[in-house]
C-alpha cells in the first residue's frame, strides 16, 4: 500500500525543508491538507533542517496543543494551524 514519499529539500548544499513527493490520498498529511510537491519548511517556528530534527518534532506533535505547520506551494506560503487532541 502506498502511504507517502518525502525528501529533504536542498538549496545551495544545506535542507532548507522536507518535500512531499507523493502522498496517497488517504494518508494523514493528504487528509490534512498537503499536495504533492509541497514543501514544508517550519513547524511551531522551528525550521526543518536536519532529520533529526525533523523526527524530534514528529515525536513531540504528540502531547503539543496545536501545530503551526507552514509550508511553501508553487512558491507561495501556506500556513496550516491544527488543534491537536491527544
């Protein structure tokens, strides 16, 4: 079953976020809103640099209130802020 593919997003030799290469229609982040091609490039101000932080802010959405995700499609901002309810 195909979920998603994603990738880090390298301009001039440094991750300047992770983009969504493909994404299933029924996978959470097509659910919430994310297109093939988006680049998410913060969440909760934090920039996504490095995986591990990446996988840090994975495991920490958790127990957050609210996600503030913010994202660049077609070379535009689009910022999504989700309630979470754990």
């Amino acid at each position: 079953m195909f979920e998603g593919q994603f990738g880090p997003h390298v301009v001039n030799g440094k991750i300047e976020g992770y983009k969504i290469a493909r994404v299933s229609d029924d996978h959470i982040f097509a659910k919430l809103g994310a297109r093939n091609g988006d680049i998410v490039r913060r969440v909760n101000g934090y920039g996504l640099n490095d995986l591990e932080r990446l996988m840090d802010l994975y495991k920490a959405l958790k127990t957050m209130p609210e996600a503030k995700i913010e994202l660049e499609r077609d070379g535009k901002p689009v910022t999504y802020i989700f309630q979470i309810r754990n």
